[in-house]
C-alpha cells in the first residue's frame, strides 16, 4: 500500500545541463538546431529510400530502420531537454519518468541491434559475395527487423514493471535532464538489488551481446581481406565498411563511457555525466545519415539532384 502511494505520487527533478542558470536560453537554440537536423538527416534517408525502388534491398532496408531508431531516440530525449534548458520546466512525474525510460532504452537497444545486423551484412557480402543474394533477402531482412523489435520489447517491459515495487521516499534530483533506469534506482528508499541485477542483465544480453558480435564479424572480415591479392582490392572491400564503422564507433564508445561511470564513477561531475549521455544519444542520430549520405553513392547521387533540382 505504502510503496503504491508513494510512486503515485511521486515526481523526481531533472539535472541540469553545465550552463544551467546562466545562458540556457542561448543554450536551447544550438540545441533546437542539433534536433531539427537529426530529424531532417534521418527523414531525408528514409524519404530516399522509399522513393527509389532501386534502394528496397536488404542493406537500405537496415538503413531505414538505423534511421528510424535515430528519429525514436532523439524524439524520446528532446522534449524533456528542451523543457528543462528552455522553460525551466525540471519537475517530471514518475509515471511520464518511466514511460520515457521505457522508450529511450527500447530505441538505443533497436539501434544497437541494428548495428549488428548491419554488420552481419556487411559480413555476408565481404565473406561470401556470391551466395549474398541467397542469404540475405527482403524477406530475411524484414523478419530480422521484427525480431529485433520483438527482442527490444519482451527485455525492456519488465523494467518500469519492477520500479513500480520500489519505495521512493522523496522527490530527487536526477542526473539527467531525461530518465534512465541507472539513474532511477539510486534514490528508491527500498532494496533494489532485483532492479540493479535484472537492467544490468539487460545491458549484457543486448548492448553487450550485440557489440562482442558486431567485434566477432569484423575480424572475420578483416580475416577475409587480408587474404585478398592486392591493396587495391583490400581498400575497396574496406571501404564498403567505412560508414558501418563510422555508425559503430558513434554509437558504442559514449554507452560504453555511460556505463560505466553509472556502474563505478560515484565521484564523477554532473557535467561529465550530462556531457557523455548527451554525446551517446544526439551524436548519432544527427552524424549516421551525414555519414551515409556522403559515403553511399545512390543516396548521395539523390539528395545532389534535389539541390540541383531546387536551384
């Protein structure tokens, strides 16, 4: 009774970001343009590749999906952001707390997936060329992508489930302006040894998972090239990655930094924090269709023709 009131009721206050208090409404512009770019890049993407028929195979179609995680992940993040840098809006309930939670974790474990799709392609048509079209088809793809979403939902439902046992005796900062479940957990009143266990199970089995299998299909790739006769062939096969890499690196590199300051970093600046968490889900929705654009002949051949066309 007593732990059902108290989440009820609840609220929890936002962090801030570092220049909190002094310039936030200078501070909202760049941020205002850093979200209507991530949503004009990732809508341009997928405009593309629904236009062009040529683009409905199985590279494009994760494409599209890496686009839409990306729209998914910014689009979670933003209102809060914005409502805490520009309206000063820092109080958020623990039901609007949660919902949030549940949809930033589903699309960053959708994206981290993605990604290891995209490297099973890229393995696939570096390793076995001729048998590509056979193995990866539309149809492949297509149930890849469901599974994906299926995966997403079935490990992330059970985390706003098992908060809502906690006991939450005050109304707490948090250090994010946006909820995450690590930092969710360290102001319940009540053991949240269950919760602590099962996200960390959570992280392994899919963030971690994904990324020893996306390491896994590069060395085989990189086995594979280096059998090639010449440099020229070994650059050409490497460079078909450059833009995977690119998405892999992006994406990777601040969740790992993010997870580990929440696991072991009980001394680290509210800055340090907000800093990486904002690099890990502003970076890549806005960087992944700039670097697909410019490093994919057919949807870069597109947006030219549209400039050209409007000029």
């Amino acid at each position: 009774e007593t732990n059902s009131s108290h989440t009820r009721t609840l609220s929890f206050f936002l962090g801030g970001f570092p220049a909190w208090g002094t310039t936030q409404m200078w501070s909202a512009v760049p941020l205002c343009s850093t979200y209507l770019l991530a949503l004009l890049g990732n809508l341009t993407v997928l405009s593309i590749i629904r236009a062009e028929q040529s683009l409905h195979t199985p590279m494009y179609l994760l494409l599209a999906m890496l686009a839409v995680a990306d729209l998914g992940l910014s689009t979670s993040t933003f209102p809060t952001m914005l409502g805490t840098l520009w309206l000063e809006a820092r109080e958020i309930s623990f039901s609007t707390c949660l919902t949030q939670m549940f949809f930033i974790h589903s699309f960053t474990d959708i994206e981290s997936a993605v990604i290891l799709a995209m490297a099973f392609d890229r393995y696939v048509a570096i390793c076995h060329p001729l048998r590509y079209s056979s193995i990866l088809t539309n149809s492949v793809t297509t149930k890849i992508c469901v599974a994906i979403v299926v995966r997403t939902t079935l490990v992330q439902l059970p985390l706003p489930i098992l908060l809502t046992r906690l006991c939450f005796t005050r109304v707490s900062e948090l250090s994010h302006p946006y909820c995450l479940h690590p930092d969710i957990i360290k102001h319940a009143g009540s053991d949240t040894r269950i919760n602590s266990s099962y996200g960390l199970f959570v992280l392994l089995s899919t963030l971690g998972l994904d990324l020893l299998f996306v390491l896994l299909s590069y060395l085989l790739i990189l086995k594979t090239i280096l059998n090639f006769a010449t440099w020229r062939e070994r650059l050409k096969a490497l460079n078909t990655c450059i833009s995977h890499i690119c998405a892999v690196l992006l994406f990777f590199i601040p969740m790992i930094c993010l997870s580990m300051m929440h696991r072991f970093g009980k001394h680290v600046s509210p800055q340090a924090y907000v800093f990486t968490a904002s690099l890990h889900f502003l970076a890549p929705p806005i960087l992944n269709p700039i670097v697909y654009s410019v490093k994919t002949k057919p949807i870069r051949r597109r947006i030219l023709r549209m400039l050209c066309q409007r000029g």
